[in-house]
C-alpha cells in the first residue's frame, strides 16, 4: 500500500512537471486552475502516505509490545508450577531427618514434579518392556539375554520425554539381544 501511495505521488508529481513544461513550450499561461489541482493532489497523497507510514509503525510497535507480552506471559505460566517444587527441595535441604525421611521427601518432590510436568504436557516415553524404536529411544547399549525378545528394551538410563506427539529428548535405553530369534 505504502508503494502504491509513492507510485500515486510521483505520478501526481509528474503531472506537475507536464504542465510546468507545457506552460514554458507555449509560452502561455497555462491553466492555473489545473497546475493547482494537481499541486493540491500532490499534497494530498504526500500526506496520505505520512499517515500509512505512522499507522504501519504503530501498528509494528504494538505488535512487538504484544508479542514480548506473550512471551512473559508463557514463561511465567511455564514457571509457575515449579516454584513450589523448588520451594520443597530447600525444605528438604535444611531438613535434619534421616536418609530414609530425606529419600521420601525427594520422592515426593520427584511426585510433584512430574505432575507439573504432566500439566504441561509433558510426558516420559515408554521404554522398558516396549521394543525398541529408534524415533523415540536411544540405544547405549545391549544385553544378551534370552529372557526378553529381541530388540525389547530392557533397561531404561535417562528418560526421555514429549510434549504432546512431539520428541524433546529421546530416552536413553538398553535393549536385549536374543540370539534364539531368528531376526527378519
């Protein structure tokens, strides 16, 4: 839109110009009346444009004042829920009980952190006793064994997690590896 205004404006300025040259190339008085029309169209569309061009940078600021909003507002509600899973790791920190208390209060802790986690969407990946699927699972290792299937894992070493259908990270896993398979 801004293009076209400045396209209507040299367009307008051109006109000027025409007449401008015709008043010198017959040496008559051109028509005053249409020199100032087009004067006043040339005014006009200057000013047209200076108004599009405040309106499209006003219209840019509040967009990035909305976003940075957005932004804070999403982090904050991303946040919130771990603040009370921070606040119970201090507790546990200055608690005096025994290792078993502080084991059970870090499992509680564990407890309220996976449900914040949950509330966002995040869940773990299934491993163990699932087969192996390299979308999901990252194997480190294997087990001969001939308990388990073939490429069943067996063992999980860091969980992975998605939010929704979508990978964060892949779970670290063992697999087994069953020789009596006959493999396809």
């Amino acid at each position: 839109m801004v293009e076209e205004m400045k396209d209507g404006e040299a367009t307008a300025e051109g006109a000027v110009e025409r007449v401008e040259a015709g008043m010198e190339e017959h040496g008559a008085v051109a028509d005053r009346a249409q020199l100032e029309a087009a004067q006043a169209e040339v005014a006009q569309l200057k000013d047209r444009l200076a108004r599009l061009q405040a309106e499209f940078e006003n219209a840019r600021k509040r967009d990035a004042r909305e976003r940075a909003d957005a932004r804070e507002y999403t982090v904050g509600s991303t946040v919130e829920p771990f603040l009370g899973v921070m606040d119970n790791f201090r507790l546990a920190l200055q608690s005096e009980g025994s290792a078993e208390q502080l084991r059970s209060g870090v499992e509680l802790i564990l407890k309220q952190m996976e449900e914040a986690l949950k509330g966002l969407n995040v869940t773990p990946v299934e491993t163990v006793g699932t087969m192996f699927d390299p979308r999901i699972h990252e194997a480190l290792g294997s087990i001969e064994t001939a308990e388990f299937p073939d490429h069943e894992v067996v063992e999980e070493i860091r969980r992975g997690y998605k939010i929704r259908e979508r990978l964060l990270r892949p779970a670290m896993v063992k697999i087994a590896v069953n020789k009596a398979v006959v493999r396809d």
